[in-house]
C-alpha cells in the first residue's frame, strides 16, 4: 500500500499543535535551512519538485510562483486558499486541526521565496474548530521569533463556496461579494490590491516544507512522474471506513475504495463513484482500475479535483443525486454571469420534472442542451462544473434517466437513498412561501 | 446583548488595522456586529459597520446578503444546520434533518415560536468522513445520527 504521509505525517502519535511537539520532529528546520538560501532557489526546488496545486486544478505551484511580477513597486502577497467548500472535501480542515505549524512553516518559506511580506489565510468562515487552532499555533509561532518580518492574517470567509474560486477569494478579501474577476489579468501579475499575488490550497503549501528539507528532486521521484507526491484523499459517503488517508498519487481507485474504505457497507453493490468532489464528473465500477492522478483520472474521463472520493452505493437514484448536486451549484452561483446563473436555475427545474416523472421526452434533450450552453461560456469554472457533472450523470445513467420519462415516475418508488433529501434552495423557496415538496 | 456602539466600533477598526485597505475588513466587521445583535444583523449593525469602515450601509447590506453566515432577519437563541449535500445525503442526512423537525415542530428554514431555535438546512459542511454534520451555534456535532437529535434538544433547551 503506497501510503507515505508528509503532510499528516506524525500526526497521529503527537499533538502537532504544540509547537514542542512539531519542533520534536524536526519542524521549522526546513524554514532556517530556506531563510539561508537566495528566494530564487527556494522557487527553483518548487520547479524541480513539479508539486502541483492541491485545490483542484493541479497547477504546478512552482510555475505560478515564477509568474510573479517583478519589479513593480508594489508588495507581494501570499494568499492562502483555506476557503475548503468542494462537496465530500474536507482534507485541509485535518491538516489544520492536527498539523497547523506545518501550514504556517510552508507560508513561511513560500514567503521568503517570492520575496513577500504579507501572507493571508482565506480560511472558511465554518472552520470555527480550525481558525481556534490556527490562531494559537500563529500565536505560538510568533512569540517564538519565527514570524520575522512577516505578517501572517487569518482571515474568516462567511459562507460561500464561490470564494474557494481565486479571483472571488480576492474580491471578498479586499471587502465585496465574492464574485469571479474577467482575467486576464492574471492574480500573478494584479492580484490583491492591484499587485502580484501568489494563491495557493492549504495543502499545497503543507508540503513546501518538505520540499526545501528533502529537494525538489526528491519530491519528483514519489508517485507519478506527472503528478509526483502525496494527496490526503477524502473518502466518503457509502463506504466502511471513510476518512483522511495521505497516500502517494497514482493510487488505484478499487484499493482506496476496498482496501483502504474496507469496500461497501452491508454487502451492498457499488453504483458510482465521484473521484473528486461533486464539481469532477461521475465514474463506474468497470473504471476501479484508474491510477488516482491528475493524468490518470483525466484519461478516464472525469478529474482528480480536489481528490475528494464519493462513494454511492445500488440505493441511489442518480436523477436525484444530479438534482441534489446541481442545488448546490444553482445556490452558491454568484448571478455574475447568465449562463450560469439562469441554467443552474434551469437544470434544477429540469431535473425536478424528471425526478417527479413529469417531464416530456425533449426536456431530457433541453436539459443536455443547456449544460451545452453554459460549457466554457462563464468567467469562472462553477458553470462548468454544474454542467460537466448532469452530463455526465445523464449520459453514463442514461437508461435511468430516460425509465424515470418511461415509467411516469422515480423507478426506485420512494426507495432511493436520497429520498427526499432536502436543499438549502428548498429553504429559500420555503421562506417565500411556495411549495417545496412533492 | 447589544454593546455600546462605541466598543464595537474599537473593535472593527482594530480589525481593520491589518489590513492594507479598511474595506478587507468588512466581513470581520458584520461578523462582530452579528455576535453583538444576537446573531443577526438589524440595519442599526450595518450602520454601525458603515460608519466604523466608511461605508454606506447599503454596501454592508449588499456584501452581507452574499454570505451564507450572516441573517438579516432575526434568528433562534440556538442555530441548528444540518448538511444535506452529496455524503451527507447518502448516509441519513434526511433522516438527521426530520428528526429535528419532529423534536422542534419547525420546518427548516423556520424559527420556534418562543425563539428558541431556528433550523436550517445547509450545503456541504467539510465533515464528510462523519456524516452527518450537524452544526449547533456554529460549532460542528460530527457524526450525528437520527436518535441522538432528542438529546441534543434536550441539552440545548437545558442550557437556556
């Protein structure tokens, strides 16, 4: 079993939030060994390390890093991407919790490697448990002199997943509605008040410590040769044990699932897996055999995202799942751009007809008509993602789709996992007085 | 409790200190006010905002409507939410969310009659490895299952 952990690593036998205990395991050697080099080898071992981006698009952080503008007589920043919202996410919160200095000693060095002062946490406003641990450990860590010249705010999101998307982060840090910036220009070049910003996923930044330890050479050589290193893998839903597990990239999809998960609970059948939160598109069964790694997962169809494994089981209706998961997205649109905005809104109105066995045999063709036209016709990726995914549904369930126009109903007759499940959508229409259930 | 405008006031522009631009302070401005108004915000918060930041009320309210963790109609001594997105959901987060509205006699989106509680559904809450979520004032009861929602009411309408 590939397991190798770095970013959780010795978290289980010490309280890593004690800056003792992390000193005890070698921590902040990393940030002493990087203050003494030049900033320019710091982003070189980044480069080496070809360490991409952990939040879900990959991006290799040492070629965003080297983006940066120069020589524009205004301050760097460092933004860190805490605002974890992908649906079945929920890796960055344990690094926080258990692993906290690691966080800091990456922001820290990645710091000193774009000659930046300034460091921001963008840390989700729900994460009370995680921002507690944050600050103390920050507290710590600058009573201890390890701050130097630098500034590290822990700043708290306030509920909405748009603001996990970067230029959104940017817009709600300086002070506004958290909706996408057109680019370019890029966050490198005008980021945060108008100057070069470097953004970057919680984990993303955890490992950096290692990285400066052991070399960006080393780090290459784990794992995959295009997706080299660890990922805490966020496995639930319908699985035995699910949880955080830090395993090297390019681990199959059945051994997480089975080996790891210890498969589906009550001898039940695997229907459907979603490999990266509910914004990477729908896998099956006959697909276990996929590498979980950025290249791997794309090859198969769909996307490693934030690597957030779902696991749904014979039970499901994948009408309602569709319909469930596009609330989400028809909730957290922005409203900046018409197509995603008003399709979102569509796609759930469609699907709803179908789930309840009232929709016609054209409205299946309109609502893949709509996810057409919202494809790569938004500022941001949410249209996107709202739309990839009822593709997929519709398309790899399609039978399924098409008994619920067929047979004038759900064929799973009140059955289904997700029956009735109930959205926040539901709650705002609740609240203007219309109906909300069937 | 409302505190003395003044102290809030101290407070935002103490918030505001670490930024470059006061107006980043602004969402840690509304949630100070929210605490200081009993978990929501009345226009006299968005206008003590406004006027410790420089900005109109208007502004405070508009960025305000945008975030999920800020009311702008008043809301239950105790905020239950319960996660209903994808892991959730597949593991009994319906069940979770009815049990609450049996023990409340409230539908979600809905406050009691004595202001005890309000209940709400709420998009995925970043605990799915112990589904189901249930946040309680804020804080997360991670797993939570059907029969534990009794003693959790209990406890609550015990605290008051």
């Amino acid at each position: 079993m590939a397991t190798r952990e770095i970013t959780l690593a010795h978290a289980d036998e010490r309280d890593l939030t004690k800056l003792a205990e992390y000193e005890a395991i070698g921590g902040y050697k990393a940030l002493q060994k990087a203050r003494k080099l030049k900033p320019e080898k710091i982003v070189e071992e980044l480069l080496a390390s070809n360490l991409r981006g952990r939040g879900g698009a990959g991006f290799p952080m040492g070629r965003k890093a080297s983006f940066l503008a120069k020589g524009t007589g205004k301050p760097t920043y460092l933004c860190v991407n805490a605002d974890e919202s992908e649906p079945g996410t929920f890796k960055d919160r344990e690094i926080m919790l258990r692993n906290p200095h690691r966080l800091i000693e990456g922001c820290l060095i990645t710091a000193h490697g774009i000659e930046s002062q300034h460091v921001f946490v963008y840390l989700r406003g729900e994460y009370h448990d995680a921002f507690d641990v944050m600050r103390a450990a920050l507290e710590d860590a600058r009573k201890a002199n390890l701050l130097d010249d630098v500034t590290v705010v822990l700043h708290r999101g306030a509920g909405a997943y748009i603001c996990g998307e970067e230029s959104a982060l940017l817009e709600s840090l300086e002070g506004r509605r958290g909706q996408p910036r057109p680019r370019p220009p890029f966050p490198a070049v005008s980021g945060l008040y108008g100057s070069p910003t470097l953004i970057n996923n919680v984990q993303t930044v955890a490992t950096v410590p290692t990285i400066i330890e052991k070399g960006g050479e080393w780090y290459a050589k784990l794992g995959p040769e295009q997706s080299p290193g660890t990922v805490v893998f966020s496995l639930s839903g319908n699985v035995v044990r699910p949880g955080n597990y830090e395993l090297e990239l390019g681990t199959p999809l059945r051994e997480l699932v089975f080996d790891i998960g210890g498969g589906i609970p009550d001898g039940r059948e695997l229907k459907a897996i979603i490999p990266g939160g509910s914004s990477t598109t729908v896998m099956t069964p006959d697909q276990l055999d996929t590498h979980l790694d950025f290249n791997s997962v794309a090859e198969a169809g769909s996307q490693l995202g934030a690597a957030a494994v779902i696991v749904i089981d014979e039970r499901a209706c994948m009408v309602q799942l569709a319909l469930r998961s596009s609330q989400f997205y028809m909730h957290e649109s922005c409203g900046k751009c018409t197509p995603c905005r008003e399709g979102t809104r569509w796609m759930v109105q469609l699907l709803s007809k179908l789930e309840k066995g009232r929709a016609e045999q054209h409205e299946l063709d309109l609502l893949l008509s709509v996810c057409d036209r919202m494809l790569g016709k938004c500022l941001c990726a949410l249209g996107d993602f709202a739309a990839g995914q009822v593709v997929e549904y519709a398309t790899r369930f399609r039978e399924e789709f098409q008994r619920h126009i067929d047979e004038g109903g759900c064929p799973f007759a009140g059955e289904s996992s997700l029956e009735g499940i109930f959205a926040p959508v539901d709650q705002h229409a609740h609240a203007a007085g219309a109906e909300v259930r069937a | 409790m409302t505190q003395p405008a003044g102290e809030l006031a101290g407070e935002i522009r103490k918030a505001a200190a670490q930024y470059p631009d006061s107006r980043s302070a602004v969402l840690p401005a509304l949630r100070l006010a929210q605490e200081r108004h009993g978990g929501w915000l009345p226009p006299e918060a968005l206008r003590e905002v406004g006027d410790a930041l420089g900005l109109t009320p208007a502004y405070c309210q508009a960025v305000a409507s945008f975030y999920d963790m800020f009311h702008l109609q008043p809301v239950g001594r105790h905020l239950v939410e319960v996660c209903t997105n994808l892991s959730c959901a597949l593991v009994g987060a319906q069940q979770v969310l009815e049990a609450f509205e049996r023990e409340l006699g409230i539908e979600p989106g809905e406050t009691t009659d004595d202001g005890g509680f309000t209940l709400r559904a709420i998009e995925c809450a970043g605990g799915c490895g112990k589904a189901v979520v249930v946040s309680v004032d804020e804080r997360y009861r991670e797993p939570v299952r059907p029969e534990d929602v009794p003693a959790i009411v209990e406890e609550l309408r015990g605290g008051d």
